[in-house]
C-alpha cells in the first residue's frame, strides 16, 4: 500500500505532460496559422516574385507585392543596430564580469535589467521627441525619422541581451584559466582579450545571434522611428519601412482576405523562419557548451 | 576615469599602456550604456511630470483626447496583464514543475525545451498576427480583452517557465531527499517541500512576466486595443485602451496639438508602472538570496 501511495498519480501529475506541452503546441500552432493564412498570396504573385520583386503597392487595383525594399530595410536597421550593441554590449559584459567591484556589480546589474524592461513603445517614443530632431540636426537631414535612429535605439534595446548572455558566458570560465594566463605573467588585460574572451566565444556569439534576433523582430521602435517610406533604402540615413512596421502599419488599413492581407501574414512568417533558425543555432551552441 | 591612463602612460610600459586604454574603452562602454539610459528616463521624467497629476491619472479623456485624463488605459493595462497572468501562471509553474521532476524521457524534455526557446523568441508582432487570425477570427471573440489576454499570456509563458525552472532547482536536493524518506509522495514533496521553497524565485519571474505584459504594444495592437472608447470595460468581450497602444496612438492618429504633452504623461506613467514592477522583483530577489539558510 505505501509502495502503492508513491507510484500513484493525483489529477495535476497526470495532467503535467499536457501543460508542458502546451508551449510547443502553440508554437505549432503560431507556424500553422501563418503557413494556412500566406498561401493564398501565391494566387496573386510568385514565390520569387514575393521575396525579390522590388515594388510594394499593396493596394492598388492590381496589386504588386514584392517586399525585397521592405526586407533590405529590415537588414540595414538590424544591421546598423548590431553595429551599436556589440560593442557597447560586449564592453558591458566584460566590465561587469571582470572589471567591477562586487558593490559596484550590485549596481550595475539591476541597472541593465531596467533598460531590458522599459517598453519597447516608450523607446519609440523618445526616439520621435528626442533622437530624431538631434539626428536631423546633426547630420542635415531632411527628417530625423529614418533607419540610423531606428537603428540607434534599437541597438541600446539590443545591450541588455549582449551583455548579459555575454556576461553568463564570460563569468562561467574557469579560474583555472585565468591563473594559468597570471602565472605566465600576462597582465589583467592581456587575460581578458587573449584567454577569457577566446575561451567564451561561443557564449559571446550567441549572444550576438539573440541580439539581432531580438533587433529584427522589434516593432513599436521601427514603426514609429524609421520613417516608413516603402523603397529599397540607399542607405542608413533615409527613411525606410521594415517588415515588422510594414505588418503592424499596414494591417490596420487592409481587407480581410485581400491579397494584401495574406502577403502581410507572409511576411509574418519570413520573420517567423528566420528567427526560429536564429534560435535553434543559438541553442545549438548553448547545448554545445553545457556538454564541455 | 582617465588618471589611471595617465599613470600608464607616466611608467611607459607598452603593456601597462595597453591594458589601461583597454580599460577605457571597456568604462567609456559603460558608461555609454548607463548615460543613454539616464538621459531616456531623465527626459521623459522632466516632460512628463508637467502633465501627470491625480487627474490625469483618474479621469477618463476629453475633447478629442487632448483634456482629462488616461485612467481607462491604466485599466485596460491592469485588465489584459491580469488576464495574461491568469493564463501563463499555472501553465507555466506546472510545466517547470514537470520539467525538474516528472519527466523521464529525454528526448521529450528536449523537444519541449526548444519549443519553448523558440516561442521566446518569436517577434511580438507576429503573435499578434496569431491572435488576430486565431483567437479573433477562429474562435470568433473578436478585437477584445479576451483575446489579447490570451496572446500576451502566450507571449509571457517562457519567461515565467524559466525563472520558476531555475527556482525549482535551487531547492537544494538534500530537502526532497528528506521528505522521501519520511514517507512523502512525489506530489506531497513538490507541493509542500520544493515549492513553498522556490516562491520568491517564481514571484520574481511572475513580476517581470508581468511587467513586460503590460509594456506590450504589438500583440495587442491587432488583437486587443482601441485608442478611444466612451465605456469603460465591462465583459471579456470589450474592447480596452491600453498605456502602450495610447503613446503609439497619440503619436500617429489625429493631429490635435496638445496630443504630444498628453503621450508625455502617459510614457511617464507607463514608465514609472515598469520601473516599480522591475524594481520590486530586484528587491525581492536580493532579499531572498540574503534570507536563504542553505
């Protein structure tokens, strides 16, 4: 009997690998709903058509729905944003992981916690009132609301995830190592970029890779920062229309059903691959350094 | 920061050189970082404190939503991350549950564990997309509180999943082992040993949880939100203003003067919800690392 009491299951332990489950089954759900709901697009245009042609004018009679300008937009503005973080991310890192004292440390953790949890509406706010008229100024521009500025606050919501992924990494290296590079004589330094920082790589790439993850998949900011013209961007400093604004922007306005109303659940489902892809490598690499 | 650098430089020793100017770099970094982050709550603070007072934040909105205040979206904030909570805590709790000590086949465990790194990072707007298509249109609940509940509560399930999975397993092995022995099931040992040990943990990733719920723009943007309504919610089925969808709103729809003062306070106090909610998980979680026995 008192066997028995043990190996019996209440109501909430069977019901446990359901729960677990319900992650993965929304997941699947999310893949289904926007592979069902961006078929039909195909009817009105190719596949390659969709992904390469240059011309977005979803609305017109005979629509053409080729989102090329707004994936080259995505590109720059994470590009440029990644450009910011990883310096100052990975800097964040090393200062917290190797150079702060432990009071100092104390400070400087929530600190960035912080600037992980402010709302990404609120960066996009302070990037229209604030940024925007400074950039403008700074670089004679004939509006402020364009890719660099976007690519500038979304590079500081890219800081948090480098530097604190960056720091797990950099904090998880052996003291065997680091009193190895001391009693070969290398100085502080000289340990953190030639011994520390190698051995931490995966770590460190990982983070870059959920750092442009997070920086492509960001909304509210590029919505309302990056100034939303719908042409293949010549470069940083015009304005520029991303995937992520182009869904938010647009869906609002289209009609349900209408060629334009699939091809934006296609481009959801553009972002959806290559964030998963992003993902699945970035764990990749965490189980590869878990089994070390 | 640069008296050091200066010494460096005085001794003239190339390494010294080196790694001060290292260092630096690497303090020049930080301080990047922490200057942009006090600069952005500085501005919005000094702006924003003009137009918050009691009014503001109890009055509903008037003409044309230039006058009064924002209290319907401070409800309809409160109202989805409530409802986000209700959905993703007990999922979440049981599945970290299962997760430390239930399951038994590994390969499941892996399979589920990249279902929920991935679902963490799906980008926010396209769990909108699912909600507008399934939760709106599927299931036919329409643009209301409901369903953008139910799409932040997805969104917020792995944050809540990984802090209770990491405070399940501080709960040192040693406890489970005693309450083994002394005649306790699986269950008895999770339900009064390992979980009353691990709640600050998970309170803690239930406060973070809930505050980026509350900062969420485009998941409700589609599935939740509306910039103004005269009725304040009064079923699951209503359609809510919101904090974040009202900056974004003000921002970009009408062109009164006067709407910009009104997105400074709103981002001030959405800010300033935030920042309380983060800061009380801080405080919680150093508390309990300074209380714990073991």
């Amino acid at each position: 009997m008192s066997i028995n009491k043990g190996m019996r299951k209440n109501f909430i332990e069977r019901i446990l690998p359901i729960t677990a489950s319900v992650s993965l089954i929304f997941l699947l759900g999310i893949a289904f709903t926007l592979v069902t709901t961006s078929l039909p697009v195909f009817k009105t245009v190719s596949l390659q058509g969709f992904l390469f042609g240059s011309e977005w004018i979803p609305t017109a009679e005979k629509p053409s729905l080729g989102i090329w300008s707004l994936m080259v937009a995505s590109f720059y503005v994470t590009f440029g944003a990644i450009l910011f973080a990883i310096p100052l991310g990975l800097g964040s890192a090393v200062y917290i992981a190797e150079i702060a004292t432990p009071k100092v440390k104390e400070v400087i953790k929530p600190i960035m916690e912080i600037l992980a949890g402010i709302p990404s509406v609120v960066f996009g706010f302070f990037g229209i009132v604030f940024v925007a008229p400074i950039v403008q100024k700074v670089f004679h521009l004939d509006t402020g609301l364009c890719g660099f500025t976007a690519a500038i606050i979304l590079g500081l919501m890219a800081i948090p995830t480098v530097a604190s992924i960056s720091e797990d990494a950099i904090s998880a290296i052996s003291k065997d190592l680091r009193n190895a590079s001391y009693a070969l004589g290398a100085n502080r330094w000289e340990t953190i970029v030639k011994a520390i920082m190698p051995a931490a790589k995966t770590g460190i790439f990982t983070s870059i890779i959920l750092g442009v993850s997070r920086a492509l998949g960001e909304t509210m900011t590029v919505l309302m920062v990056a100034g939303g013209a719908v042409k293949i961007p010549t470069g940083l400093f015009v304005p520029m229309r991303p995937m992520t604004a182009a869904i938010a922007g647009e869906m609002g306005e289209t009609v349900i059903g209408s060629p334009h109303y699939h091809a934006l659940f296609a481009m959801g489902l553009v972002l959806f691959i290559i964030n998963i892809i992003f993902n699945l490598i970035a764990d990749h690499f965490q189980k590869g350094k878990r089994n070390v | 920061m640069f008296n050091q650098l200066i010494k460096a430089f005085k001794s003239k020793n190339d390494r010294t050189i080196a790694q001060e100017i290292g260092f630096t770099i690497i303090k020049i970094c930080i301080f990047i970082v922490i200057l942009s982050l006090g600069i952005l709550l500085l501005y919005i603070f000094m702006k924003g404190f003009r137009v918050v007072n009691l009014d503001f934040i109890t009055q509903t909105p008037r003409d044309g939503m230039v006058k009064g205040g924002i209290f319907p979206a401070i409800l309809g904030t409160f109202l989805l991350s409530l409802g986000a909570l209700i959905f993703a805590l007990p999922t979440g709790v049981l599945t970290a549950v299962w997760l430390t000590e239930y399951a038994t086949s590994q390969k499941f465990v892996r399979i589920v564990r990249i279902g929920i790194n991935s679902l963490a990072g799906v980008p926010s707007i396209v769990f909108g997309l699912f909600g507008l298509m399934f939760f709106v249109k599927y299931m036919q609940f329409g643009v209301c509180l409901l369903s953008g509940s139910l799409v932040l509560g997805i969104l917020i399930l792995p944050t809540i999943i990984g802090a209770s999975e990491e405070a399940l397993l501080t709960v040192p092995k040693a406890f489970k082992e005693a309450s083994l022995s002394l005649g306790a099931t699986r269950w008895e040992t999770m339900y009064k040993i390992i979980l009353p040990n691990s709640v600050s943990g998970i309170l803690t990733g239930i406060i973070l949880s809930v505050g980026r719920a509350a900062g969420e723009t485009a998941p409700i943007l589609m599935t939740a939100a509306t910039f103004y309504t005269t009725r304040l919610p009064n079923s699951l089925f209503s359609k809510v203003m919101a904090l974040p969808y009202h900056i974004y709103a003000l921002m970009t729809e009408g062109s009164k003067s006067g709407q910009t003062e009104i997105a400074y306070g709103t981002a001030l106090v959405l800010l300033i919800l935030v920042l309380v909610i983060n800061g009380l998980a801080i405080y919680i979680r150093i508390k309990s690392r300074r209380a714990r026995k073991w």
